[in-house]
C-alpha cells in the first residue's frame, strides 16, 4: 500500500509538470516594441531518445519474462505505471509505435522521406518480440494499453459476434491510415490519437471526450482501444500468431474448469468446441469453397469502390484542398481571402504549379486507393472464410493473435496455483 | 482497509469526477468562444485609431485594455488546468479505491455470455459481416453517385443547347436561361429554354468549366489563366479544333471575357453601341443591350482613331453581373440574362485617340481606370446597381492603360499605369498605397504582376519592376518595350511584345535581357496569356504564337488563323475565345 501511495505521489507530480502552450495574437498595430528573439529550449533529446529505446526493450523483456517465463501479472502491473508514466505523461505519447506505421509506410514509398532511427526502432522492436514471445509490447508497454489496463476494475464480456465485427475494425483502419500516409495526405493515427490528449493536458476537446468514453468503457471492457481501433495491434496480432515462444496457461494438463475463459478481459480464450449443430459436412465445405471463390470478386470490388472514391478522399489532401480553395477564389477574385489563400497568394504560389502538385496527389490516390481497396476486400474475405472454418477444441486454448499477455488468466487457473500457492494473485 | 469505505470512496470520487468534469467543459467551452481581444470596445478604439491616423492617447487605451484582456484570458486558461490537476487527482482517487475494493474478488461469472454453440456464434458474424460490407458498399456508391459532377450539374442546369452539347452555368444554376421581354434595351435575345429542346440533349449535358475569364487579359488582368486542356493549335480556315464562330454586328477592338457558358464582348458605331452575349458551346448569340437611353449620353460620338475606335475597352463581368464602357463615356451593366440593371455616363473623356481602358470587375465592384485630359480619375462602382463606392482623382495625363489587381502580401492591389506614374491602391476603399514616376509619353499597355513585385512598361519610357511592398523599384530595363501589348511575368521571368515584331523574355529578378524572338514584319497589340505554363500571342496579322515560359522561352507553335486580331483571347478549360477583326470564333479542344 505504502508503494502505492508513493507512486501515485510521483504520478500526480509528473502532471503537474505538463504545461499547455497557448497561441494569442500579438498586438496588431506598431507601437516601436521590438520582439526578443524567441530561444527554445533544446532539451536533451538525443539521449532521451536513448533512454526510450533502453526502456522499451527493457519492458517489453521484463513482460516477455513475466508471461513466459514466470507467469506473473504482478510486474506487468508496475511496466503499464512506468509506461504511462514515462511514456504517457513525460514523453506525451510520442514517439509512439503505433502511429510509427505512418513513418514506416511513407519512407518505403517517398526516399525523400528522412525516417528517424529512434522512429523504425519503435516499429520494428514490438514487432520483433511480437514474432518471440506474442504480444508483449500491448501488455503494459504500450501506454495506450497500459493505461486502459490500469484503469480496469472488472471484466464484462461483449457478445462474441459483436467482438469479432468490431475487430475488424483495426484492420480497416490501418489500411486508410496507410493510404492516409504514403500519400501526404495525413497521419491521421496521431490526429485521431484518442489518449494523447491526457498524456498532454491538452489537445483536441473531441478527442479528448473520444479518450474519456473509451477509459470510461475500459473501466468494464477490457482494452476497447487495443481491441477495436489500434491498427499496430492488428499488425502484431500477425506476428504473435506465429510467435516462438508463446504464451501458456500451464505447464500442466487443463482441466476445463473455464476459470481463464471468463478471466480474459479481451476474449482470448477459446472453450472446447464440439459441433453441436445439425449441418452436413458438405454444406460446410461448399459453403468454405464459395467464400474462396468469391475472395477474388470481392477484392474487385473493394479495389472498384476505393478507386471510384480516390478522388472524393484526395480532398483531404492539402494540396488538393488549396487547389480547390483557389480555384473557387479564381470564379470569384473578390470574396475574402481565407488564412490557405492569403497564404498561398501572399508566398507568390504559382496556380499552375499547385495544379500539378493537385494532379499528382489525385493519381497517387487513384493508385493507393484501388491497393486499399483490394486490402479491405481481402480483410473482408477472409474474415468471411475464418467465420466458416469449423474448428475442433479438447481444451482452452489462447489465441496467440487476440491475446494481449495482460497475465490476469495465470492466477484463475487451478493447476497454476498447484505449483505457485506462495503467488500474490492481489492484482 | 474496509470494503465499505472503499466503496464509498469510490463512489464518492466517481460524483465529484462527473459534476466537475461537467463544469470544466462547460468552462473549456465557455474560453474557447471567448476573443478578448475582438471586444466592441477595443474594435471600436482600433477603428478611431484608424481614423485618427495614430492618436498616441488611445493607442495606450488600447494597450491597456489589451493587456487586461490577455491577463483576463490567460486567468481563465490557468483555472482551467488546475481543474483538469484536480480531476486527474480525483480519476486516481477512484481507480485505486475501485481497484482496491475489487481486489478479492474474482472474476467467475456463473454462466457464459453466449449460451449458444461457436457455430452459430460465427454463423451470426458472418451474416452480419456480409451485410456491413454490402452496407458499406451501397454507401461507397451511393456517395460515388451523389458527389457526381455529372449529377450536379444535370440537376441544377434546366438549360440545354441545341445539338449534342449544353452546358451549365454555375452562377444561374437556378434561374431560367431568359431575357426579360419588356426590357426595351435588349434587341436582341436567343432563349436558352430547355423546354424547347430535345429530351435526350438533357441527357448530353456536359459541365462547364469554373475558369473564368472575368476581364481584359483573365481574372485580375494579369495574363494568367488556370485554364487547363487548351488547344495548341487549330486551322480557322479548314474549321479544325474550331467549335463555332460569328461575324460580329459591330465592330471594336475589345476582347472577349468568359464566364461559366457565356462569353461577353461588346461593338458600337456611329449608329449603336452594344454588349452582346454569347453561348460558350453553340456560339449562338444569346442577347444584345443596347447603350441607348443613357442621361447625359453625347448626341455625337467622339472622334476616335481607326485603330482604337468607339469600343476599345474589354468588358467586366462577376458572374453576376456584366459590365461594357464605350468611348462616349456610357457605361452599361447588365445581369447575365441580359437585363439592363443601369446604365450612366461617365462624361465624354478628353481623349485623342478614343477611350480605352478596359473595365475590370473586383467581387461586387467595377473598376473604371479614366484617365483622360479633363478629369483624370479611377471609380470604383457597385456592380449591381451603378453607385459609386469610391473615386479617386489622379495627377496623370490621358492614359489608355487598364488596371490590375495584384496580390501583395496576402493583400490585393490595383495598380494603374499612367503617365507619369505607376500607382497602387486599395480596392476597397481606394487609399492610394505606393507611386512610381517612371513613365512618360502615351501609355497604353497596362501592368501586370507576380511574386509581390508589379511589372509595368511602356514604349518610349522603361520596364519596370517595383517590390509592390513599398513602391521602390528593383530595376529597370529599356531593351525592348511594349506599345499597345501588356506584359506577363511568371515569378522567374517576364515577358512582353512590342509593335515593332519583337518577343522579348527578361529576368523576373534582375531584369537582365532573356532570349528574344523577332518577327520582321509583325506588329503586336494582343497581350501574351500564360496557360499551362505556355505562352499564347497574337501577332496583328492573325499569326498564333506560342512559346514555352521557361528559361529557354522556345517557340513551339506559330501558324496562321487568317484573320487580322487585335484583341487578347479569352481561355477557359479546353477552349480558346478569339476577336478578330471582324468575327469571334472558339477554339476547342475536342
């Protein structure tokens, strides 16, 4: 307890350290003042950028150890404090691995594009220890998860089917924020960043609600965020299907008590499945052998859709947007100059050259939206194929994929305790 | 300690989290509407500072009052974040005393949630999987379908052409295509009902380009054009790339203007002065007004020259409202569908040559540059109803210049060539920004402007370029100068055609001679048009040249049209308006 106090002491201190920057006009006519240059403080960034490479491995190795090796949620609570800590509220949120995606996507496509070393370390570590131990990074290294773990009091299970329509969710949104990306257009995982906004005090007040329904939500659902909107979970989810080592409820043999099954607060746990329904073998297949039959047409038409609305979503491009903006100001010359045109006009923007610039940022979505739109259609089609594959289960089994390593399971399950009674299940 | 108290606690803290952060948003809403700075009050001081030219009194009132707001301002934001301290401190309170009284107990609820076997559970998913992304496909078309310009534009225009074509004009989307018959004014009118035309022509709509074409030498006279897709080179004779074209009633050396579906060009004679009206696609002549009935209308035309005549100056249109001036000093407007909205005499200007300067339209107001021996001056008119907003007398001899408005610093100028000077004004409120002496003799090219820097020349007198910041001049050059012919600049290089058959490029930064072209035996009074970062210029004899606007200013096209031009074409996407000496023709792309 006396631990308990103290770190909340620390944490309350930590915030009290954030400081919103406020943007005011300065006086608009002259009175003879000058302005001081204006210094900005350099903080020691290169080695903070050190430090959080060091401690992102350190975490994520000190949760690897903890699920894998000692099957213990108890260090994983003080990883999700440090985390939001350092992570959330010193660092605010970045760099952050998941909106790392949108750096990674625009380097591979634009060598202009200078991505920091700290930036692909960030992408590529998680993933990394994603491929050896599952996902260790969502556990409590992640200060998104970490927070949503720490602020959750008791599990309520959403209905499985509402849970497998809503994961698809992710998938989606990373392909648009993939396409959001290599083209310029945006980085629209950091400006729809729902929590970046407690990590800072400050921000965009949609956001910042978005953020409070979700903790709210997190409170009695376990990680909605991780869940149902993170893209890089999405990601990792591949990696930690296939992962080395992976993440096991007990050394012994399960009992099929059903204790860790209803202990999971992200629905990972699979029960025994016996099919008690009254439909042919055949059916089955036929039904299998169509969805793959149609996979093709539906990327078609996912690629045919996304191509039709390319030149609708390259509006929230800013090029495309200005264009726009000055191609309406051409029709009319004499309406009021918004702040874009002033801009524009004022830096001497030549309408021809942004008119090529529009062009190329249309064919560019043109291209990247059809590839998204094959993306969404195989995402669609083989979320369709999962859901018509029967599978046949003895025992609980964890799904490497959906599975956060929260390690809440370990202390519900009986053979565990056989071997660990000494263990603090307090948490 | 006891779950009681924790529960309380948490309860407790839970209340206060809610009604608090009930009461900082409401308080974050409350600052964030809040301009402390835009209070009537300090409005109301800035705008008597304003007027006053600087009173050093009510410029410390206005600091103080400036002062007290930011303190007042920034009092509110310091409140807010130590309520959002406040909260966080309360969001731990109650997590960990939640957490705490929740920590013995285990999470075993008696019964699954789902009861029903895991087929059926994904049978479910899958249904509604299937209809989500059906859903979401009907939406994807139906928001294909609606963002449609074909769609828009069928829906909006209830005008059609005759013939395969029609198109839509954005600024009348609503209103019928129709002259107003009592109108004694309007001799001449072509109706444009839809009614009257063929069902399946509705069908063949096409939508009209938003490039506009508002005045003398484009949108703010400046030579350039955002026109895209335009021809290169066409045959007049053999009717290749050519989409129509008309002997004009009247004669003039003005030059078209286009507007959605309209194009505008005016004539006049001894007999009549008119502005006419043209369709863009078809070339029919949708109407003609009249300058007749005008008080204080001159009973007898002035003496003008041959080549300047009584319609020399281009007419002005907003998309709203048409504009046409005429040596005598009549200036009509007239809606687009060709009614008289009002009409009045400027005076009879004092001009040897003939009065030139084309009008040029700035949102609702109407430029007239009139600078003529008796009263030179500028005016800036209400387009829709003739009255006056500002007029500005000026120190310059008879001129037959036109005016620009440049963009400096976010801000539009007019500018004004004359003799002997180059001055910007607000247009607005006409309150004269910077002048320049660098000019003399007869003025009749008009300025133009890129890169905050205003270009102005004249033959006998210099090439300028003046940081359109302050007015000082950047540098000047002699080498070759326009006469009639107004120059273009693109933010590296200007160029300009004299009427001697010289096409000339300069260096936009140092005014250092570029590559020249001479054409022995040509004379230009058309103005060069930039579009699609090529350069398009009429020698007088009909020739069509075009260069690239570059460093390299290579000829890339130059035929004959076989008709003498005078006049500067008008561009829109896909196609080019040209006034010849005695017709109007389009150009298209198609």
């Amino acid at each position: 307890m006396k631990n308990k106090i103290v770190l909340m002491c620390l944490f309350l201190l930590q915030l009290g350290q954030g400081v919103a920057q406020n943007r005011f006009p300065k006086p608009d006519f002259e009175s003879g003042y000058k302005y001081p240059e204006i210094h900005y403080a350099v903080s020691h960034e290169d080695l903070l950028v050190i430090v959080d490479i060091f401690l992102l491995v350190l975490l994520m190795g000190i949760v690897s150890w903890a699920v894998i090796k000692k099957r213990t949620r108890k260090p994983i609570i003080w990883v999700s404090v440090i985390s939001v800590a350092y992570f959330g509220f010193f660092r605010h949120g970045c760099v952050c691995s998941i909106g790392s995606i949108q750096n990674i996507a625009l380097a591979l496509v634009d060598s202009t594009y200078v991505l920091p070393l700290s930036v692909l370390l960030f992408f590529i570590l998680p993933v990394l220890f994603a491929f050896l131990f599952g996902r260790v990074f969502c556990a409590g290294v992640c200060p998104f998860g970490a927070l949503q773990e720490l602020v959750h009091i008791k599990s309520y299970k959403l209905p499985r089917t509402l849970s497998i329509i809503l994961g698809m969710i992710p998938w989606i949104y990373l392909i648009f924020a993939l396409l959001y990306a290599i083209t310029r257009t945006s980085f629209i995982i950091c400006h729809f960043d729902p929590f970046v906004g407690f990590f800072r005090l400050g921000g965009d007040i949609g956001m910042i609600l978005f953020g409070a329904v979700l903790l709210i939500l997190a409170l009695f659902v376990g990680r909605p965020f991780c869940r149902f909107m993170c893209p890089y979970g999405a990601l990792l989810s591949l990696f930690s299907s296939v992962s080395i080592w992976k993440i096991r409820l007990t050394d012994k043999s399960c009992i099929n008590c059903e204790l860790c099954h209803n202990a999971c607060p992200v629905d990972a746990i699979r029960p025994p499945y016996t099919n008690k329904v009254n439909e042919s073998r055949e059916r089955g297949v036929k039904r299998l052998l169509n969805y793959f039959v149609l996979l093709p047409l539906m990327i078609l038409c996912g690629a045919f859709l996304m191509r039709l609305v390319s030149n609708e979503l390259s509006r929230s491009n800013k090029d495309v947007r200005l264009y726009e903006m000055v191609m309406q100001h051409e029709t009319n010359p004499g309406e009021v100059l918004s702040v874009e045109l002033e801009a524009f006009y004022g830096q001497g923007g030549v309408i021809n050259e942004l008119a090529e610039k529009a062009e190329k940022v249309q064919s560019d979505y043109n291209f990247y939206a059809t590839i998204a739109g094959i993306l969404i259609g195989l995402v669609i089609g083989i979320t369709l194929i999962e859901l018509s594959v029967k599978r046949t289960r003895k025992l609980y089994e964890i799904d490497h994929a959906a599975c956060v390593g929260c390690a809440r399971c370990f202390s519900y399950c009986p053979q565990y305790k056989i071997g660990n009674e000494s263990g603090n299940t307090s948490l | 300690m006891n779950k009681l108290i924790l529960r309380n606690i948490a309860i407790i803290s839970a209340l206060f989290i809610v009604t608090f952060s009930t009461m900082l948003i409401t308080n974050y809403f409350q600052v964030r509407g809040t301009t402390p700075l835009q209070t009537e009050v300090v409005e109301t001081l800035k705008q008597l500072n304003d007027e006053n030219n600087g009173n050093p009194a009510l410029q410390e009132q206005i600091r103080q009052l400036d002062l007290l707001a930011r303190k007042a301002y920034f009092v509110r934001i310091d409140h807010l974040m130590v309520g959002v301290y406040i909260l966080l401190g309360m969001l731990a309170v109650f997590l960990v005393s939640a957490r705490l009284y929740f920590v013995r107990d285990k999470n075993i609820p008696l019964k699954a949630i789902d009861q029903m076997d895991e087929w059926i559970i994904k049978s479910k998913a899958r249904k509604y999987v299937g209809w989500i992304a059906s859903g979401i496909a009907a939406i994807a078309l139906i928001f294909v379908v609606l963002s449609s310009p074909y769609l828009t534009t069928t829906e909006a225009a209830p005008k059609t052409e005759e013939g395969a074509t029609a198109a839509i004009l954005p600024e009348t989307e609503n209103e019928p295509e129709q002259i107003n018959p009592t109108d004694s004014s309007a001799i001449e009118t072509a109706e444009a009902d839809s009614s009257k035309l063929p069902a399946d022509s509705v069908s063949k709509q096409i939508p009209v380009s938003k490039i506009t074409h508002n005045a003398f030498r484009g949108n703010n006279s400046n030579g350039i054009t955002s026109a895209k897709g335009v021809p290169v080179k066409w045959d007049l004779g053999g009717g290749t790339h050519i989409a129509w074209k008309h002997d004009i009633p009247r004669s003039g050396f003005n030059s078209p203007v286009i507007n959605g579906n309209k194009v505008f060009i005016s004539g006049a004679d001894e007999k009549a002065r008119e502005l006419y009206c043209y369709d863009l696609t078809t070339g029919e002549q949708l109407w003609t007004l009249a300058a007749v009935n005008i008080p204080g209308s001159p009973f007898k035309m002035p003496e003008t020259t041959e080549d300047t005549g009584l319609a020399a100056s281009t007419v002005a249109t907003n998309g709203k409202q048409v504009c046409a001036i005429f040596a005598s000093g009549d200036l009509i407007c007239a809606d687009m569908e060709g009614k008289k909205l009002w009409a009045k005499n400027l005076g009879m200007p004092d001009n040897h040559y003939g009065y030139a300067s084309s009008l040029l339209s700035f949102g609702n107001l109407l430029i007239v540059q009139y600078d003529n021996q008796n009263s030179p001056k500028v005016i800036a008119l209400d387009m829709a109803t003739g009255a006056e907003r500002w007029s500005k007398s000026r120190k310059e001899k008879v001129t037959w210049s036109s005016p620009i408005i440049a963009y400096v610093n976010n801000k539009p100028q007019l500018v004004l060539m004359g003799n002997p000077a180059i001055t910007a004004y607000n247009p607005n409120n006409g309150e004269q920004l910077w002048r320049v002496e660098c000019l003399s003799g007869e003025v009749g090219s008009s300025a133009c402007s890129s890169n905050g820097v205003v270009y102005g020349a004249s033959e006998y007198a210099t090439l300028v370029a003046i940081n359109a910041t302050d007015g000082t001049v950047l540098w000047e050059a002699n080498d070759y100068l326009p006469e009639v012919s107004s120059p273009v600049a693109t933010k590296d290089f200007v160029y300009l055609a004299t009427s001697y058959g010289t096409v000339a490029s300069y260096d936009s930064k140092t005014g250092k001679l570029g590559k020249v072209h001479d054409f022995s035996g040509s004379q230009f009074y058309s103005s060069p048009i930039i579009a699609e970062g090529k350069i398009f210029l009429f020698s007088n004899d009909g020739k069509m040249h075009v260069f690239s606007a570059d460093a390299e200013f290579k000829l890339l096209q130059s035929f004959e049209t076989g008709e003498n031009t005078f006049a500067t074409p008008a561009f829109t996407d896909n196609k080019i308006v040209v006034r010849t000496e005695k017709s109007i023709y389009c150009v298209t792309a198609n």
